[in-house]
C-alpha cells in the first residue's frame, strides 16, 4: 500500500534528520550535569552545514578504501531503520528483508568500513584508534550477537516487531530474569557503541582516542558524512532499546499520519529518559585506563549468557 511505503520512507527520514538532535540533547545534557552551559541542542546540524560547506582535503596515501567507507557507513545507517520499529508496531513492506541479526550484520559493516578507512592513510593517529576500536569489537561485537540470539529464543522468532508485541502483551515476560538480563547486557553495548564508555573521549587526546582516532584524516563532506553516520547509529541503537526492550509501548498501531507523529515525538521523550541514564552513568564513572576495557564487556557478555540460559530454563 502506498500509506505504509510513505511510513517506512518516513521512518528512514526519522532517523535521518533527528539523529543529529538526540547528539544535541545528549551533550547539552553533560553540560548541565557539568555545570556548564553548552553549544545547544541544534549544534550538530550547524557542525554538519559548516563540514558540507567546507572542501575535502585526501592524503596522498589513500585509496578508494578512503572515500567509500564514508559512503558505504552512510548507506548502511539508511538501511537499518527499514528493518525495524521506529514509528510502527507492524512490520512495513521491506521490514522482511532481513532479521534482527541482518540488522546487526549491517550496523557492523559501517564500523568496519570505517576501521579498514583509518588503517588505510597508513597515519600514526588512525593506526591507534582503529587498532584500539578492533579491540574494542572483540567482545562488543559477539556480545551483540548473543544479546540478538537472546532476543530471539525469548520472542521465538527473529523479527523485532514480533519482541515489542510480545513485551507489550506480557508484563511476566517482560520483568521476566532473562528480558532484564538482556536490558542490561543491551545497556553495556549502548554505551560502548556510542562511545560512552569512560574509556572513550570525543576530543583530540592521543591517550584516549577511539573513534576520533579512525576519522582524524577526513575533513569537509567526507568528514560530514561520518559524523551523521555515526548519529545515526546512536539514534538506531537507542531506537532499538526504547522500542524493542525497554519502552515498547508509544508506536503508532493504526499507521494513520497523526499516529506516525505522535509515535516520532514518544520516540524523542524515550531517548531524553535513556540519554539522562546514560549521561550520569558517563559522568558518575571514573575513568578507566584502556586496558580495562574488557571488565564492561565481560560482565554485558555474562549477562547476555545468563539470559540465554533463562530462556532455556523457562
């Protein structure tokens, strides 16, 4: 039908153009925490206006590797919110595409485009923080799997829509062991994927650059195109979270207009209560020397187990 196509461009155009918002309202809000009063809420988009309006500058040391990965990351986050519930409860027509794990799968071809991207210039910088982000991956990334595996056996199938309706219809569910495991695990790796995790920084400090470390060697659209990539990728995460675990509720049944705006403005008052969490987690946490990296992991990684195996026992 041509109503649901228009929802599912607009789910696509939801992530598109509020991703840079829900990275305004976040820093904002370590501001306030840090007593300090902060660029605004719409500085991500005047960053994103200023790096289209600036020319590229390439090293002479890249290959094709180096201007495609900005592109193939920037595809990868248009495509994900095709396969799940951003404004709906229902899936829409190319929602049947792929799983929750094709999801994933896709999440993690843009990281990895942009980790072969900053080894590529062959720069002492994107060296550092694309060998520190693989390391990083090792646990993030099959703990991602287990918690997308975990997920699965609870709702007993591989679509999210089907998860959401199952936590909506099902209060023993959802306070259910293995669900608030999975909660848990899930919150580890929102904090890990979204550089939150008190290891990471978002400025040019050698000691502690992760993801800056990798996109050090880009600049003006290129640069732009990372940036809105890697927003969108948090408002995709933070998306799953709110509307497949944690908040299920707030989507639009029917799929009328009203309903698909209404749904898009429950979706931004969810990314405020989780942003406050994650953003007094951030600040509350000492920082961590590099190497003790794994200990967040590990313990995301043993709670997605544990919810696995309470799935079993159920």
């Amino acid at each position: 039908m041509a109503r649901d196509i228009l929802l599912q461009i607009g789910q696509v155009l939801t992530v598109l153009l509020l991703a840079p918002l829900l990275q305004g309202i976040i820093v904002q809000f370590e501001e306030r925490v840090q007593q300090a009063q902060g660029p605004g809420i719409l500085q991500p988009y005047r960053d994103l206006w200023k790096l289209f309006h600036k020319q590229a500058v390439v090293p002479e040391t890249a290959s094709w590797l180096f201007w495609a990965a900005p592109v193939v990351a920037f595809t990868c986050m248009l495509t994900v919110p095709i396969l799940i519930p951003v404004l709906t409860n229902f899936p829409l027509p190319l929602s049947d595409m792929g799983d929750i794990l094709g999801g994933g799968l896709i999440l993690t071809l843009g990281s990895f485009m942009v980790t072969l991207a900053g080894l590529d210039t062959a720069s002492a910088y994107g060296g550092v923080g694309s060998s520190r982000a693989v390391m990083v991956s090792i646990l993030a990334e099959p703990t991602l799997i287990l918690v997308f595996v975990g997920i699965t056996l609870l709702a007993k199938a591989m679509l999210p829509f089907v998860v959401n309706h199952l936590l909506v219809s099902s209060w023993a569910v959802y306070w259910g062991p293995a669900h608030l495991f999975l909660v848990a695990a899930f919150f580890i790796l929102l904090l890990t994927e979204t550089d939150r995790l008190p290891i990471h920084s978002s400025t040019h400090i050698e000691v502690y650059m992760i993801e800056e470390g990798r996109i050090l060697e880009y600049s003006g659209p290129l640069l732009g195109l990372l940036k809105w990539a890697s927003a969108m990728k948090q408002f995709i995460l933070y998306t799953i979270f709110c509307n497949v675990l944690i908040l299920p509720w707030g989507l639009s049944v029917a799929g009328t207009a009203p309903g698909a705006l209404g749904a898009a403005v429950a979706l931004l008052l969810k990314f405020v209560l989780v942003a406050c969490v994650v953003v007094l987690v951030e600040t509350s946490v000492s920082r961590l020397r590099f190497y003790r990296y794994q200990e967040p992991l590990a313990g995301s990684f043993l709670l997605a187990v544990l919810a696995i195996i309470s799935t079993q026992l159920s």
